[in-house]
C-alpha cells in the first residue's frame, strides 16, 4: 500500500496551519492562552512575532500551511520508500 503525497500533504498542512490559527486568534480574545506556544512559533518562523492581531495570526497560518504541506509530503515520500514492495 502507497500513500497519496498529495493527500497527506494536504492534509497535515490543513491541520497544522488550522490549529495554529485558533490559536492565535483564541490568544486575541484570551490573551494568557497559548501564549507559550505561539512564543515558540516566533522562534521558528521568521516574520512572525508572536502575538499581535489578526495579521499576525494570517502570517503564522501561512507558515504553518507552508510547513505541513512539506512536512506531509516528505513523510508520505519517505513512508512510501520504506515501504517497497510490500503488500
């Protein structure tokens, strides 16, 4: 069995990118919540700066939709190289 690339791809991309919008913008109405999380995701995409409104939380969507798509791709690549042959 073979997994879709483009499939999984999509798929953790969605995810992700969905999960660090709610995030960010249950962080706007709360402003404690999330509020660790959302530090980190500044360390590791550049041009996000943390929490700050709306346009933060598009930029970190962005990101995250970015990341996951390579991310899903590359694990469903790799999956399907392990994988072989096999039934």
């Amino acid at each position: 069995m073979t997994l879709s690339i483009k499939g999984l791809a999509l798929t953790v991309g969605i995810l992700w990118g969905a999960c660090c919008f709610l995030t960010a913008v249950v962080n706007l109405i709360w402003p404690s919540y999330g509020e660790g999380f959302l530090t980190m995701m500044a360390s590791l995409y550049p041009g996000y700066h943390g929490p700050a409104g709306l346009g933060a939380a598009i930029v970190l969507t962005l990101y995250a939709l970015v990341d996951g798509l390579v991310c899903g791709a590359l694990i469903a690549w790799l999956y399907n190289k392990l994988a072989g042959g096999r039934a």
